[in-house]
C-alpha cells in the first residue's frame, strides 16, 4: 500500500518505521554500502534495505527489498537476522528539521552472504552509486553511517 506524501508526512511524524536493513556481504569477506541519495542519512554510504508495507509479511517484504535494493531477489531464510536496532534521525525524506519530520525507525537487521560467483546489479533508485568495502575500512570511514557501522558488531 502506498501513501501520498502527506498522509506519509503525517506518518513520520507521529509513528516510528519498520524497515529491514541487509549487511550484504561477497566471497571476499567485503560489505555492499550505497551512497544515499535522499534523506535521512543523505551522502553517507549506508546498506541497502527499506520500509516493510502495511499487511506485507516479512517474507515478502525481504524479497521485494532483495528484489528492489540489489537486483536480486533472495528468501528471509537464506538471510541470518542480527538484530532489531532503532535509528534516529533529525531530518526525513521531506527536509531539513524544523517544520519537517524528524525520522525513527525499528529496524529488522539482516546479514546476507552472497554465493561464489554472483555478481549484483543494485539499482540506483536510493542510492547514488555502490561499493564494496573491507570491514576494517568500514570502521573506520567517517563517510560510513554509524547505524550501518552498528551492524558489523553482530558478526562478532
């Protein structure tokens, strides 16, 4: 179900957001970050994932995300959940804080490890471009959003 812009405006303001958030990682031990292209988290490298839709199950919000963020569609239970996390934001999708919405989401944490040999095509819907990054780089990168960061504690 969508919603026009102000109802959702409205829904920001007064609700938090459930969203699944996958910590996607290749062969090589390496994390897929996108750069946001929108609010909130907008210029950071963050990992791929998105709101869960009013009477979406789980499962088939994991494969439209799947689906939608890397451009292959993959089962919850080829997935590991990490967590359930809570991240804050000052602003939304509709500005900078002030007269606008500031942003709180549940957020349902899951880690995905590719197969040997496939090879993603994310769309750029979202974020601007994407990268594989070391852990160690991901740590330590003031570009990488600290709520992305917070996953790789997880893995541990």
């Amino acid at each position: 179900m969508w919603l026009n812009a102000e109802t959702f405006r409205r829904v920001v303001a007064a609700t938090p957001l459930v969203s699944i958030d996958l910590l996607v990682e290749n062969h090589a031990g390496e994390v897929l970050l996108g750069q946001r292209l929108n609010r909130p988290a907008q210029g950071f490298w963050f990992v791929p994932g998105g709101r869960i839709q009013k009477n979406e199950t789980l499962d088939g919000a994991f494969l439209r995300l799947t689906s939608g963020e890397l451009g292959e569609g993959f089962e919850r239970s080829e997935a590991r959940l990490l967590g359930v996390y809570e991240h804050f934001y000052p602003d939304s999708v509709f500005g900078e804080a002030g007269n606008n919405p500031d942003t709180h989401y549940v957020v349902l944490g899951y880690y995905l490890r590719l197969p040997p040999g496939l090879t993603l095509n994310p769309p750029t819907g979202q974020h601007g471009c994407y990268r594989w990054w070391s852990k160690a780089e991901m740590q330590t990168s003031v570009d990488v959003h600290d709520n992305s960061r917070a996953y790789l504690a997880a893995l541990s």
